[in-house]
C-alpha cells in the first residue's frame, strides 16, 4: 500500500474545511491553502498539487489514482464523521488550482432517480 504522505496536513485542515462544507450547503466557497504545507509532506514537482474530486452521497465518482493528495484528503474526509454526515443525499466537488485555492461546491442530490 502506498505511504499516505498528505493525510497528516489534510487532517490538519479539517475544522476549516468542515466550517466550508457547511457554508457551501448556501454558496460555493473556497480558501487558500498554505503552499508550504504541502511542500514538508511531500514533492510533486511538476505534476503540482492540482485535483478536482467529486464525492456523492460519500463515495468518490471521480479516480484518486492519479493524485495522492486527492486521495488523502478523501481519506482524511472519510475519517471525519460530522463531514460523513454531512456528505449524504449531496454532491460535493473539491478542487484545488495552481494557486492553493481550495473550492468547494454542494449540490443536493435528486431523490428521483
């Protein structure tokens, strides 16, 4: 199994991204990441830091392989059960750009199917 070099500083960030995820629930919002962070866990070099993950009703429609920190941020996510909860009947989509921008947008799930 690969090592989980981001999972450490995405749990560090999880009381402002669960403050966010509450927020998007009304508006799309987003806030800047410190660089640095993610820098001490690990080199990307120039494959960067840049994702874009989709999660519906908590599962991830859209592939981490690629993207180690994509993935450890969904596993720090998983380990957080207000933020489990708050995944439910709902579509959330998390990126982050080339400027450690983190953006997060909700979108309430259709019960119809």
């Amino acid at each position: 199994m690969e090592e989980r070099t981001y999972l450490q500083t995405w749990k560090k960030y999880l009381p402002v991204i669960r403050l966010h995820l509450k927020r998007s629930l009304t508006e799309d919002q987003s806030f800047k990441l410190n660089i640095t962070d993610f820098e001490s866990a690990g080199d990307r070099g120039k494959s960067g830091y840049t994702f874009s993950i989709t999660i519906e009703n908590g599962k991830v429609t859209t592939s981490l392989s690629g993207s180690p920190v994509a993935r450890d941020l969904y596993e720090a996510l998983k380990s957080d059960e207000t933020i489990k909860a708050m995944f439910a009947d709902k579509s959330v989509k998390i990126a982050v750009g080339k400027t450690f921008l983190l953006s997060i947008k909700t979108t309430h799930l259709s019960t119809y199917k």
